[in-house]
C-alpha cells in the first residue's frame, strides 16, 4: 500500500510540470457551454511561470434587447497543485460594474470576502496544444462541477 501510494504521489509530482508547462504561454479565452441564452460572458486566464494566474471575466445579462448587468472581474490568484487537482486561491481582485440596472450588486462586502476566502480546483483536459476544457468546482460546492471549453490566444 505504501509503494502504490508513493507511487501515485511521485506520478502526480511528474505530471504536474508538464500540464503546467501546457498551460502556460499566451492567454486562455474561455466560455462556458451552458450559458443561458441572454447572456455573453468569457473569462481568460494567463497562467505566469512564478506560479500565479492573471484572469479577467466578463459578464453582460440583458432581458428584452436592454443589458440589465454588465460587468469585469480582475483576479489574481496563486497556482498550485494539491496531488489531486490544481489550485486556485485568490490574492488580489477588481471588479468594475459598467451597467447595474437592478442593482443587483454581485460585489457587496459579503460577496467580496467570499470571493478572498475561496479556493477553485480544476483538471484541465487537453484536446491539443491550444484546446482544452477546464473541468472546475469550488470549494463550497465540490460536487457541482463546472465546464470551460478554453482555447489559447497568443
């Protein structure tokens, strides 16, 4: 039992630089394959080789041809893998809201220290060097997954 798990541990450690490696080099743009019909959003990803990541999301929900909430999400989170999953834990963010019709306001106080104090695991699939899908939960929801499809932009 022993040998089977160290044997795992140092499979893990061996395939960690080379997905790593995969990912890093230009900018990931990402889309979420069920997202409803009124509304666009992407995300990018730059994964840095000092093991941070650089993303950018944007969101625009419209209802009835006006935008209803349009917004950008900067945040820098560290990179790490855990044996298992590659980690992403926010250190810095910033958010612009742009368009807030209902005043939703989907970064109050509360949802600002929630978005600090979470942790995004995710298992990249790699279709080639320059696609992928990024299969991601966070931590509050672990058996909610979630899908990316990703292609690199350089």
């Amino acid at each position: 039992m022993k040998l089977r798990a160290l044997g795992l541990l140092l499979g893990s450690v061996l395939v960690t630089p080379v997905y790593a490696a995969q990912l890093e080099g230009g900018t990931w743009l990402c889309h979420r394959p069920d997202t409803p019909d009124n509304m666009r959003e992407t995300t990018s990803y730059q994964f840095m080789p000092d093991g941070t990541i650089h993303s950018e999301e944007w969101l625009r929900r419209s209802e009835n041809n006006q935008v209803q909430l349009e917004f950008k999400l900067a945040v820098e989170y560290s990179f790490f893998h855990n044996g298992l999953d590659f980690v992403l834990k926010p250190v810095h963010l910033s958010r612009n809201i742009m368009v807030d019709i209902n005043n939703v306001n989907p970064f109050d106080s509360d949802a600002r220290r929630d978005l600090l104090g979470y942790r995004i695991f995710f298992q990249p699939q790699f279709e080639s060097d320059n696609r992928a899908e990024f299969i991601m939960r966070h931590h509050i929801t672990p058996d909610q997954r979630f899908t990316l499809n990703c292609s690199r932009r350089t």
